[in-house]
C-alpha cells in the first residue's frame, strides 16, 4: 500500500494540473465568452482569450503561417471542451510557424489561449469551410490538443500536449 499511495497522489495531482499556464490565464479576460466577440470582433482587439472547440481543419499557408479553423464549443472542467448540440459559431488561430499538422487531425479538440486580432472573411483564405462566414481571428499564444478519450468512464488522466509560443519559438510542455 505505500508504494501506491505516492504513485496514486502523483497521477492524482497531475489529472488536476492546469492545460494552459497561470502567467497566460492571468492574461486573459476569462468575462470575454466567444458569441460577445463574435457579433464585433474587431472591437476586443488585442484581448486576450482562453476559448476551445474541434479542429476543424488546419491549412498551413505559403509563408510559413499556420492556421487552424476551430467549430467552438463551451470550456468545461480543466478547460476541456464540452460538445454541444447546437451551432456556437467557428474562430480561427494563426500560429506564426509551420505546425506538423500530421500530428493533429481534423475533429481533435483544443483549448487555445490566444489574443484576438479581429476577423477575417472566409473568402480570403483558401480551402476554409465556409467563405461567407466572417472568423473571429486569434494569435495563438497557448493551444492544448486533447488525446482522445479512450475509456470514456475511466478515471485515466487525459494528458494531452500544450504548445506554448512565443514569437517564432515553440516549445512543449507535457
């Protein structure tokens, strides 16, 4: 027994640990829900936001830029996103680096910190699901892909990858 217990409190405490950092968090208008900045999303620019969804699809762009259209769901406990019934709207991150996009498929679920730099319509960008949609558009700073849930009734930790980024640089945090 009191070789599980530190292994049981260790797996415990790292089930609990945050997806995104405090210093981001800290950051971010957490009152900012995504259907307020969607309706003017040019008027929070520069805020920083904490928002989720499923990756719709990431289209990498010619200039190194990578950009990731995210169908937005509700954040639950740990920040992960809640599926939800009806249609909440779709934003996109922009990643100032490639992504190696062979790691993170469509219908993945994401937590992004990032800070919002109005919209774009979606006639502007090439091979994006919906041109006549105008996206909420936010430079990541932070983004979280959840593993899959294998056991949906377990108490098995979903540890998932975080992609901290500052400027050009990436850096992992497990």
């Amino acid at each position: 027994m009191k070789l599980y217990l530190p292994l049981f409190l260790s797996v415990f405490l790292f089930a609990c640990a945050p997806v995104i950092s405090q210093k981001t968090k800290d950051e971010a208008d957490l009152s900012l829900h995504f259907k307020e900045v969607a309706q003017n999303p040019d008027a929070y620019d520069g805020k920083v936001v904490l928002w989720g969804g499923e990756i719709i699809q990431i289209l990498p762009q010619d200039d190194g830029i990578t950009l990731i259209e995210v169908l937005e769901w509700p954040l639950g406990w740990r920040e992960k996103p809640q599926k939800t019934v009806s249609f909440r709207g779709k934003f996109l991150v922009v990643l100032k680096e490639p992504l190696d996009t062979s790691r993170y498929g469509s219908r993945a679920r994401v937590t992004v910190a990032g800070e919002i730099q109005g919209s774009m319509q979606g006639e502007k960008i090439e091979s994006v699901s919906d041109p006549a949609y105008r996206y909420p558009l936010l430079l990541g700073k932070e983004i979280h892909v959840w593993t899959p849930d294998l056991y949906q009734y377990s108490y098995v930790p979903d540890v998932g990858e975080t992609l901290e980024y500052s400027g050009f640089e990436r850096v992992l945090r497990y």
